[in-house]
C-alpha cells in the first residue's frame, strides 16, 4: 500500500505529526507496535500524573485536621490506586485512536523498520508486510536507560512501568536519580508510607532545573522523611538474598543499604535499534 507519509511512533510527536499531515491533504499512516500514544500517554506523563493526584488527595486527608476537618481511618487502596492509573492511560489511548479515525489516519501495529526505495516493512506476530511512501517521519521516542552496574531484572531493579504497575508497595526503597521520574515516584511513594531514599550522582536533585527549585524541593523532601543522598554512586546492587543490598560510593565514605527495590531512574535512550537506519543512509 503507498501513502504520501508514514509516521513510525505514535506519541506526542507521532500522532499529532499524523493528524496534521492528514489534514494538510497527505495520505497518511502511522505504525505503532504497542499501545497508541506513546511512552507519555501510556507509561510516562499522563499515568505518573493520575499516581500523583492520587497521594495528593491522600495526603490533604492525611492533614485534613489542618483544614478544621475530622476524618478517621483513612487509608490507600494501593490496587485501585494503580488501577486508577492505568485506566486514565487506557482512556487517553482511545482517545488518540479516535482521533487518527477521525482525521483519516491509517493505523499500522507493529514494529516498523525503513528499506531502501522509500519502503517500511512491519513485523507482527503473523507477518511482514510492506509499504510505501514518499516521506517518512521518526518518532520512535524512547525507554528507561540501563546502566552496567544497575541492570533491570523487572523484579527487584525496576523501571518506570514496574513502579507503575507493582502488585503491592514495598517498605522501603531506594530510587537510583532524581530528575523527573525519580523526583515524582519518590513523591508518590513517600505518601503513601513507603521509606524512600534517593541516590544522585550531582551535587543537588533534580540537577538540570534551578538551583532555587532544586533546594526548595530538597527541604520539601526532607521534611516529609525521604532521606537524600548526592554526589554518590552505586557501584552495584546484591539481590542474590530477599530485597537488595546497594553499595552507595558517597561523599566521604562508602555505604551499604538495605531496601526491598531498587528504581532505576536515570534517564532515557533514544530507540534508534532496529530502525534500519544503517541502511536507508
């Protein structure tokens, strides 16, 4: 099938890349291989905020005495709290989906990769098939970076979707950066009774925005008991017996500490793989 362009990605950049092409007259498609909406829609902005909204009601509750507000045992529904979540994702998605209906884009799952003479195939469980197009647009986002000392089992050394979608919360959690992600699951988590420490390897958390909001966030955090350690590293992590005992370079000093996970949160890499880049030049 031929298409005036093909969008390989569909979150933020993707579908709305595809939506305006369609409008402008192109034929368009756009390839996703897993959930419309991107990492922002489905694991990212959007289900990260539905966790927040969450433990700050819980938290206005937890103080409501403050406000002239009596309220007794109150506690968070950890399982409808995530579910919660994950059906604001859901929801955002179907709403991607109807759009790109509406607006005439046709919508291709599976994992694209780009062939000489202006050709994409797409790889499904099924079948490859492929297609055509005069313009192709990348918008492949990214995932959770790895480092070689602090590799993601999924179990106990998690990403973002894992601290998205557990079971249970644990007692007690070490999350490995603080920017963005590790900044609001140290917030979420913290709220709803988990012992939270943060490991950052610049001298303040949250280290690329000002230092005026760096400080006032740290005193924040502080004040709530998530204890904060910078100018450190992990040099490794032994989850070879129950939880995970992580090795913490510090300051001064080397340290070890005890805790049931471990959130890898430091940073994103691009999805570049697998593209066929190297051969369309």
């Amino acid at each position: 099938m031929n298409f005036d362009i093909i969008i390989l990605g569909s979150g933020p950049g993707g579908y709305v890349a595809a939506i305006r092409a369609s409008q402008l007259g192109l034929k368009t498609a756009i390839i996703e291989k897993e959930n419309l909406g991107g990492i922002c829609l489905n694991w990212g902005c959007i289900p990260t905020k539905a966790l927040l909204k969450s433990a700050q009601v819980f938290d206005y509750i937890k103080h409501a005495q403050d406000f002239g507000i009596t309220v007794k045992d109150v506690n968070a529904d950890f399982p409808n709290i995530i579910n919660r979540s994950r059906d604001v994702a859901d929801g955002m998605s179907k709403g991607i989906s109807f759009l790109l209906k509406k607006n005439k884009v046709e919508v291709i799952y599976g994992s694209g990769r780009l062939k000489k003479g202006n050709k994409v195939s797409v790889t499904t469980v099924e079948a490859t098939t492929e297609y055509s197009a005069k313009h192709f647009i990348i918008a492949t986002g990214a995932r959770s970076k790895e480092l070689p000392n602090l590799l993601q089992d999924r179990k106990k050394i998690i990403g973002y979707r894992e601290a998205l979608t557990l079971a249970k919360p644990p007692k007690k959690m070490i999350i490995v950066g603080s920017g963005a992600i590790g900044v609001e699951f140290a917030y979420f988590y913290n709220v709803i009774g988990v012992d939270i420490t943060i490991i950052e390897f610049m001298p303040n958390i949250v280290p690329i925005e000002d230092l005026e909001i760096s400080k006032q966030l740290q005193r924040s955090f502080k004040k709530s008991g998530i204890k904060i350690l910078t100018k450190a590293t992990v040099e490794k992590v032994d989850t070879s017996s129950d939880g995970c005992k992580v090795f913490i370079k510090g300051k001064k000093e080397e340290e070890t500490i005890k805790c049931d996970l471990v959130l890898s949160a430091v940073g994103i890499s691009a999805n570049i793989e697998n593209l066929g880049l190297e051969e369309v030049g």
